[in-house]
C-alpha cells in the first residue's frame, strides 16, 4: 500500500472510484483529435456558465496568515514563500479557458497573481530539473513537464474575477495550466518540488494521462 493509498484510504469515495472506472473505460472519448483552427471547444467538451467544484472530498480551509509555499528541489534559489513574501513578487493578469476531464470547459476566466515563469527566474532550476510536482494541503499532487509549468500562461492565482480564490476553488493560491486538463490546475498550493525525472501524480497513478492535453483528448491512459 502507497503512503497517498493510507492516507486518503478514508475519502476513497464512490467518486473517486466511479473516475477511475471512467479511466479504465475511455468514458467521454471521442476518438477526434486536432484543432481546426474555428473551434474553441477541444473534442468531446461542452461549455458551462457556472464554475463547477470537484475535489477529492476535503476543502481545506487555509488562512492566508499561516499559509506557505515551498519550492525546492533540483533549484538554485529554494524558497520559503510566505502570503507577504507571495504578495511582495510581480502580480500580473491572465486571461484563459477551463476545461475538465469530466467534459465541461468554461471560457474567458480572468486570473490574476504571480506567473510561473516569474517563479523560474526567482528559484532558478539546475540544468538537471526535467519535471515539477505539485504539492496541495489535500493531500493532492500532480505532476507537470518543466516547460509546460514554465508556458507563459501559467499562473499561480490568488484572484478569480477580481475577487480572492474562495477556499473551494482552492485558495489562498492555487496553480492554472490553461493548455491541459484541469486536474494539472492543483488547488490549496503548499509545494513545488523540481526533480529530474518523472512520476505520476493523485490521478495519473489512477488511470489518467500523464499529460493530459485536451485538444488531442488526452483524457486516460490507455
Ligand atoms: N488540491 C487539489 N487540486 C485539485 C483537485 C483536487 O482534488 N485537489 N482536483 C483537480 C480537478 S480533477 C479539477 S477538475 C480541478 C477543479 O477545480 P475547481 O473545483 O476550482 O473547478 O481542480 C484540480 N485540482
Ligand atoms: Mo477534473
């Protein structure tokens, strides 16, 4: 039994495992892939108004006063961000579209904090970091390709229309990655780690993609 199976042992919900059968049977493949140029939804999406919220059962509450973001690893620079030391770096804005595994995507989100290429130049990755892993109070992890954390329209968003992230959607910060899945988008962010090699994370150890773009449908594994 992996540490992750022990410790979230207690919130394998019907959910959860519903997912991972969806995983195991290509639910919602549509077996397109490309992207003609006119279109906005990726193969097999459909566009909601509302901004649904999944998580793993749990919606830790953090407060902002406590909260820390450590990035470590295979960098130069390792920090210990604090909300202030968070709140102190360049803040920019961004503009991009949601779109979940489980078929919904939701257009013109507007974003505001500090952008992961900014993080790059403070924490300076050795030459031998190929990979991220992201590390959330949930318990949740996900794993990202250097170069796709470091696109530029990746950002580590404390704000969701001009307003605070609510703890659902996973404030005080939590990471977008607007060209893959959103379950690459990890919410209530407490770690960076930069590694050299790959491993999976919460979801790509249950059956889905390892990269998860959505314009080639990468949905599972399989
Ligand atoms: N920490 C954490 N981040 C997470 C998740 C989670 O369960 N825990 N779920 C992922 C999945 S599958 C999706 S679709 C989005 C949902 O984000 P939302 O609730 O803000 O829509 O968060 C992603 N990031
Ligand atoms: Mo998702």
């Amino acid at each position: 039994m992996s540490k992750d199976d022990s410790l979230w042992g207690s919130i394998r919900t019907k959910l959860i495992d519903r997912k991972q059968e969806w995983a195991k049977e290509g639910r919602l493949l549509t077996g397109q892939r490309g992207t003609p140029l006119s279109q906005r939804l990726p193969p097999g999406q459909h566009e909601v108004k509302n901004w649904p919220v999944l998580d793993l059962g749990l919606k830790p509450r953090l407060n902002a006063d406590t909260w820390q973001l450590q990035i470590d690893g295979l960098v130069n620079a390792p920090q210990t961000l604090t909300w202030e030391s968070f709140a102190a770096q360049p803040q920019q804005k961004f503009l991009s579209d949601i779109h979940c595994v489980t078929a919904w995507s939701r257009f013109d989100n507007h974003w505001e904090g500090v952008s992961a290429r900014h993080l790059l130049d403070l924490v300076q990755p050795l030459p031998q970091a190929r990979h991220v892993m992201l590390y959330s109070a949930d318990g949740y992890t996900t794993n990202l390709r250097l170069d796709h954390f470091g696109a530029k329209d990746v950002v580590l968003a404390h704000s969701w229309e001009g307003e605070p992230l609510t703890p659902e959607h996973g404030g005080p910060v939590r990471l977008v990655v607007p060209k893959y899945y959103f379950w690459k988008s990890a919410k209530w962010l407490t770690r960076i780690e930069f590694c050299a090699d790959d491993k999976p994370g919460y979801w790509e150890n249950r059956g889905y993609h390892n990269e998860g773009d959505p314009w080639e449908e990468e949905r599972y594994d399989r």
